[in-house]
C-alpha cells in the first residue's frame, strides 16, 4: 500500500488582489514541495477571497454597491494566466494541488475547485452545485460534471465545498465514485465557533461513510483584514471571525494531529492507503454494504448550457437536393 504526504493549508488570501493572491499561494506550493508534500488543499474561493461581504450586507447594498463588481473584477477566469502560475508551481512543486477560487464565466461568478495534476495538468474544474443561502446572491449554479473522483498521481480524489458536505447526495457521489482523498473546502474566519464545530462533524462523518482520507482547509482573515472589511461593509467583528478548522482526518473517522483553529500554516500528516483498505473491510459504502437493488443514485453529469444547436441538416430542399430523402424532414 502508498503512502502518500498531505497538506491541508490553512492560507491567508491578499485581499482584494487576485495576482498578488495567486502570487502568494505559488510560493506556498513550492515552499510545500520542498518539505515533500505530494498533495495539498488550499481553502475555499480563497482567490481572490471569499465574498464575506454578502453575509453582512443586505440585498439593496449589494445591488448598489461596489463589493460584487470588485469580486468580479478579480475573479479568475479559466484558462487563464493565473490558473497557469498554478499549474506550473503543482508542476514544478511535483505536487497534486486542490484550490478554491470564485471563477468569472461572463457576467457570472461561481465557486469553483481547480484540481492540477503534479505535472501541472488542470484535471477537474467543477463548480460547487448549489451556492448556500446568502450566497445565492453572488454565485451561480453549478452542475453536475464535477460530482466525480478522478484519477491523479496520487491517487483518485473527490472535491466537495462547504455546505455541500450536508449534502447526502453529493457525498455519496464521491463515495460511489472510489475517492481515496477527499478535499474538503470552507471559508474560515467566519460564522464563528458553532461553525467550526459543525464542520467537524461534517468532514469526520463523511471520512467514516467514504473509507477515505479527508484534507480540510479554511481560510484566515489577521486583524488588519478584518478591518478593511468591516470599514468597507460596516459590519461588526463577530460574523468574520472564528470559524477555522484546518485538518486531515483518517477513514476511521479520527483525526491525524492537531487542528489549525487561528493564523496561517498546514497539517502535514502521512496517508497510509492500508487504512483505507482496513477501514472497507469493515463498511464499503459503495461495496458490500450496500444494497443497489433497494438504493442507488442517478446523476446527470452532462454540462449546461446555454445553447442548444441543432444544425445538423440543411435546412432548405434546394442544398438538400431533390433526391436527397431528408428533403422531407423540412
């Protein structure tokens, strides 16, 4: 059995800057490969930053406001050159690296996990399915294309954001699917102590359900961030504080070290796929404890879009020609 070196990074963005953001996480990541982490998880929509404003201001201040038009201005569009600095650090790095992002398609944004192989290779960009409450104002929906595992140097991972781990469904995807790491993202600094409690029990169970190993990163705001937001939002500390809780958890539900609750850093901890192996042998979700005939899951994995084409024939009987038996069809 692999064993494979872990990171689950608890990062401070640069606020309000998307280059300088992404700036500071390629140096992480190379900082991260020189200490031999192979595979590492950055925190939710942490590039730019997590729109922490749409939590404290009503609907008529984002409509009127500035916040939204700032986040969609420094939101990273896919291919771009940021999600190639990215790449090219996973690459030089050797490293498998799961990111967070608010991603520009237009006029809209979405929360968006970029996965990059270790030669640097973006091997899933999938779009969190449902944005979560307030978020809603912010976020378009995603789809179903990236509720799969897929294949990496490491091993086959699954990536769920936030609120998607109250989602039964959604896990059970990536459970169904074979995940071996699952990389788990919320926002941190936010929603305070309860929230942190709650994501625990999230990240824990879903470790016990899947047999796989779960890498979970939050995001830090230091004091100085928390200022500038609440000078250019006018809200109080409380909604953007506490809320961290940077760990990896074993199969067996267990947590490996010690939780990052405050300030920047990671967990580093070894993955020894064998208690993957040990931990099904026990209850294989997706295996010999489960009962397709009685219960299953259908998923519609096709893309959306926007436009339907159907040009498939001419449509005039003169190209078609007076022989042709399509002519008929018009």
């Amino acid at each position: 059995m692999k064993v494979v070196k872990a990171a689950a990074v608890q990062f401070s963005p640069v606020l309000y800057s998307r280059e300088a953001t992404v700036e500071k996480v390629v140096r992480k990541i190379l900082e991260l490969g020189q200490k031999g982490v192979q595979f590492a998880t950055f925190p939710e929509t942490v590039v730019p930053y997590y729109p922490y404003f749409s939590a404290v201001q009503t609907p008529i201040q984002l409509l009127f406001g500035d916040e939204h038009l700032r986040l969609l201005d420094q939101s990273v569009t896919v291919p771009s050159a940021a999600t190639d600095a990215i790449g090219e650090a996973a690459r030089k790095a050797g490293m498998v690296v799961s990111i967070g992002v608010n991603e520009r398609d237009g006029g809209t944004i979405y929360n968006t996990q970029l996965l990059f192989d270790a030669d640097g290779t973006l091997i899933q960009r999938r779009r969190k399915i449902t944005p979560t409450h307030f978020e809603r104002m912010i976020w378009g929906q995603g789809d179903g294309s990236g509720l799969r595992a897929v294949d990496s140097k490491v091993g086959r991972i699954g990536q769920l954001a936030c609120f998607e781990h109250n989602n039964p469904l959604a896990r059970y995807a990536m459970i169904a699917d074979g995940e071996e790491i699952h990389s788990a993202m919320y926002p941190g600094s936010a929603f305070g102590e309860g929230f942190a409690q709650r994501m625990e029990i999230n990240i824990r169970q879903h470790a016990l359900e899947s047999g796989a190993f779960v890498v979970n990163a939050t995001a830090w705001l230091d004091a100085d961030q928390q200022a500038q937001i609440m000078k250019d939002t006018g809200c109080a500390i409380g909604p953007i504080s506490g809320g961290c809780f940077t760990t990896i958890v074993a199969p067996d539900g267990m947590l490996i070290g010690e939780p990052l609750r405050s300030g920047e850093g990671e967990v580093i901890a070894d993955l020894d796929f064998s208690q993957i192996a040990r931990r099904k042998t026990l209850m294989d979700a997706a295996g010999h404890y489960n009962r397709p005939e009685l219960l299953s899951l259908m998923i519609d994995r096709r893309p959306t879009a926007n436009i339907h084409e159907r040009t498939a024939f001419p449509t005039s009987p003169i190209d078609q020609g007076a022989d042709d038996p399509r002519a008929t069809l018009v």
